[in-house]
C-alpha cells in the first residue's frame, strides 16, 4: 500500500505550562506535560547530588539488581509500551516494539557484563618508584550526567543510556526530545511505577525546549558532571561549547551521512534487500540509516533494477498504530492488519529538508526513479539515479553530503571498489558504513575495504549491526560526535577513574635519594639494553 495523508485537526493550544503531546501521525493531542521551568534545573541538579553518594556507594551488584527489576517491568508492559511509542512516533507497531526489544536487549547485556567492566584492576606494574607496591585502578561514577536524547528512537536511546549510567553509579537529568515529549511523560512514570519506584528518585525527567536543554548543561545552573547528547550537529556544537565553558566533559553522537558500497562481487538481491532496509526502515530517521549508496560500474544496472522493483512491490508507508491489548474486537482487528514498512515524518519541520535535497539533485541532473514528492506529512521512498560525475563532487549534492534523515536513496555509479570508498570519505560525517562483497572473511578484500572507511562502525553485508550489537562500542567520528555508547567503553564512559598505591608503613621512600650518580646507575639498571 502506498499511504494517503493522515492529517489531523490542527491541536489546540496547550494550557500554560504545559506542552501538548501529538500523535504525528493523526495530528491529535492525547496528553499534555508541564514544563519545567529552566530556573528549577539548578534545584533538580542539588536533589540528585544529594541522592548520589548513597547510590554510589552501593555494590554493583545492588545497583544491577534494582536496574534489573526495572527492566523485568519494561518487558511485562512491553506491548503497551510499544502502543506508547507507536502513537507518540508514527511508528508502525514492528518498529516500536523493535525499540523495547533494544532497549531490554541492551540492559541484559550490559548488567550481565558490568561486573567484570566495572571491577577494580589490581593487574598493573611499575618498574620504578612504585615497583612491588599493591595498586588499584577503581572506577568511579561522574556524578550527575545530563542527557539531552532525540525523536527518532525516544525510548531506546533515553532508558538505553540512563540505565547503564545508573548502574556505573551516576543520577541522571534526562530530557527527552520536545518533538516527542509524551515519551518523556512515559518514563517518567515507569521510574515511579516499577520495581517498586527505587530509581525514580535517581533520575528527573525534564520537559520542555532548548532552553530546558540549555540549562541543564550550563554549569553556572544545571552544574552537571558529564553531558551526553543525541541530535543534530549544529545543536551538538553549542552543547559541546557549553559543557566545554564549564570544564564538563560530554559524549556526542550528531547523526551521519552513512553510505553503501556494492562491490562488483556483491550479491545484488541480497544487497537491494539490506541497502532498501538500511534506507527506509523508520522512514530514513536513522542516524545510521543508508543515505547514498556507491555501486560498481558491473552491478549498477542490476542494482538499480532490482531496487526500484523492490521498493513499488516490498516498501510500503502510512499510519498501522500498535495497539496496547485488551478485550474487543476492535483491538483483534487491529492486531492482524499488516504494518507498513514506515510511518510519517515525526517532526514534519523535516519534510523541508528532504524535499530541498531532492529537488536539488533533480535540479542538477538526478533522475528520479521512485519517489520524488511529499504526499502530505509522509514522503514516499525514493530512488534517485545521480548524475554522472556525482561519485567525485558530493559537495555540489546536498543530498550525497548532508543529512537527509529521510527515505530518500540517491545512487551513484563508481568505476570501482576504490573509487566508492574515496567518495564515501567525502563528507564531514564519520559514523557508520556498510560494504556489500562476496570476500567477507577476515583480512579479506572486504575486510581491508572496511578499515579504509573513515567511520565509527563499519558492517560487511548486512546493516544496523554495528548499533543492535550489544556488545561493542557505537558513535563516530568527524562531524559524527565524539565519545562512545553501548558496550564496554559506553559503561566506562560514565566512570571516571581513581588509583591507588598502598605502601607499607615504616618504609624508606626509595625514590627520594637525589645523588646524581645512584640516578644514572639505575636508569642503565633498569631501562638500559638488554645484555646478551
């Protein structure tokens, strides 16, 4: 099915004080959130400092089990969360419930591994002053950690980041996006209803805009410990500032401008099917999304081909919503309708952009294969077969150098495997990419591809993985952000770290000796060649 507009009555104004939570989809509100005044952040900030040291000092083990009952709650409630997600997003229903699923997969994975990750490390050496002293290097919460997280993937990228924050020990002051506030307003009353309410007084939920935003991080106000922030570039550049001003440090993941490389060796039906995920899944509102796609002289007619046929038959868009279960007919009924592939633009302010992209491409010689016009507040997939010499001058092509965030595939035909990579490094993004070859094998053609590729993440025929994998490290480089989410290195990325060396009492500080001629001797004692 192709979606006709779904367009609702215009919402009437919110109360003062509140801000209207709308469906995007239908345009009608079902709740409102009262803001929070900006002037209050500094207030939040102290209630939490005072909470932290008592969460901080619990094990980590504790901390993992009341995190651990939350997320029992989140998968008891799933598919009304799900419902939630779906009405506050456009989602279809697959989609939403894709975001608990991230969600409960990523808080597993996380509690599972925390105790080794987060254990104090007794296993370093010193060969000088310290040599034979008993060491530790601890980790240590921050303290208060501000996040600011998106419209895109509101429940997965908010709890997703808070609860590995908290279980390193850290209060959160989380906000989520203004675009979709009744996921906030969500939140907020899981964190008072599940596992008996503990971690609702460690993390505040803030509503409101940028100025919301922007208190939180200012230090003369919000006076937070560490910032992490999800969104857009030119948002992530003032927030970096900001935090920067008051010595704090911050994580950033800004979006991408992720391509596609088809190689000659690609197998072209399989690689249609992930590249058409990779760019319409969530109507392209992916930050890891497929936004161009480079493909080598010898396939590009069969995967321009194959792709077009693809998306008129297999990608379909409008409004499915996801019901929260119950009795009825009604609610049956509504459970066996098909989901379309994607729902609407969830800020319709982004129409704009997608629509400019493609006009421009157009406008410089683009053919559009599929596609092409908004039909009301969604935007149909579009196939965009870029003009000759594109692969070389992404700078005069929005739509290969900017975000999109968009259901919008352009493609370009390179000369070769080289060639794509060279293009695809052409842009100030650095987040993710995805090569499509039959040498997948470790250390083999696609391998030493990848590792050309200047990006955070890289996946060889297939996509997103870099993102759902639960165990590694995900965010970019460049314009992409800086900092770490997920894995290992996210967890550790809410630590800070402390060292300590226990020396005997009663022992001569050895290093103190300031005889020139004793220095020498043990610098060739203990750091000279080697004797035979």
């Amino acid at each position: 099915m192709s979606g006709a507009a779904i367009v609702g009555a215009d919402s009437a104004p919110a109360p003062t004080g509140r801000m209207n939570c709308v469906n995007p989809a239908t345009g009608e509100t079902y709740a409102t959130v009262p803001l929070t005044p900006p002037a209050s952040v500094a207030g939040v900030r102290a209630a939490l400092a005072e909470a932290q040291p008592a969460w901080a000092a619990r094990s980590v083990a504790d901390r993992i089990r009341a995190v651990s009952a939350f997320v029992d709650g989140v998968i008891d409630r799933a598919e009304a969360l799900a419902a939630a997600v779906s009405v506050a997003t456009g989602k279809p229903a697959y989609a939403a419930v894709d975001e608990v699923i991230g969600l409960v997969a990523s808080a597993r994975a996380m509690a599972a591994a925390a105790p080794e990750w987060l254990a104090d490390d007794t296993s370093r050496t010193c060969s000088l002053m310290a040599a034979g002293r008993p060491t530790v290097v601890r980790r240590v919460p921050l303290g208060i950690v501000a996040m600011l997280t998106p419209y895109n993937f509101p429940l997965t990228l908010a709890l997703g980041n808070v609860l590995p924050a908290l279980i390193a020990g850290n209060c959160v002051m989380l906000k989520v996006s203004e675009v979709v506030p009744g996921v906030g307003l969500l939140i907020e009353g899981l964190l008072s209803e599940l596992a008996d309410g503990v971690l609702a007084p460690l993390v505040r939920v803030l509503h409101g805009g940028g100025d919301v935003g922007a208190a939180m991080v200012d230090a003369a106000r919000g006076s937070p410990d560490h910032v992490l922030f999800i969104g857009s570039v030119s948002v992530g550049r003032k927030v970096a500032a900001a935090a920067g001003a008051g010595g704090v440090g911050c994580t950033l993941e800004l979006g991408g401008k992720d391509c596609a490389i088809v190689c000659a060796d690609a197998d072209v039906p399989s690689a249609v099917q992930a590249v058409a995920t990779g760019a319409f899944y969530h109507a392209g509102q992916c930050c890891i999304g497929v936004e161009r796609a480079y493909v080598v002289d010898t396939a590009y007619d069969a995967f321009v081909e194959a792709m077009v046929k693809h998306v008129q038959q297999k990608v379909t868009y409008g409004y499915t919503p996801a019901t929260s279960g119950g009795d009825g007919d009604d609610g049956q009924e509504d459970a066996k309708k098909a989901d379309v592939t994607y729902g609407c633009a969830t800020a319709r302010s982004q129409l704009r952009t997608i629509q400019a992209h493609v006009d421009a491409a157009v406008a410089a010689g683009a053919k559009v294969l599929t596609g092409g016009q908004a039909d009301g507040i969604f935007y149909p997939p579009t196939v965009l077969a870029m003009p000759e010499g594109s692969a070389t001058a992404a700078s005069a092509h929005p739509v290969l150098c900017e975000e999109t965030f968009g259901p919008v595939l352009p493609i370009v035909r390179v000369p070769s495997a080289e060639a794509a990579v060279a293009a695809a490094n052409d842009t100030s993004f650095g987040l993710g990419g995805y090569i499509f070859t039959g040498d997948a094998a470790p250390g083999g053609a696609g391998d030493r591809l990848a590792r050309q590729l200047q990006t955070g993440g890289v996946v060889l025929n297939d996509v997103f993985l870099q993102a759902f994998h639960t165990g590694v490290p995900f965010g970019g480089t460049r314009s992409s952000g800086r900092g770490r989410i997920g894995g290992r290195e996210g967890l550790l990325g809410f630590t800070t770290t402390q060292t300590i060396v226990l020396c005997a009492a009663g022992g001569a500080p050895d290093w103190e000796f300031r005889d020139s001629s004793a220095k020498l001797g043990m610098l060739r004692e203990v750091f000279g060649r080697p004797r035979a």
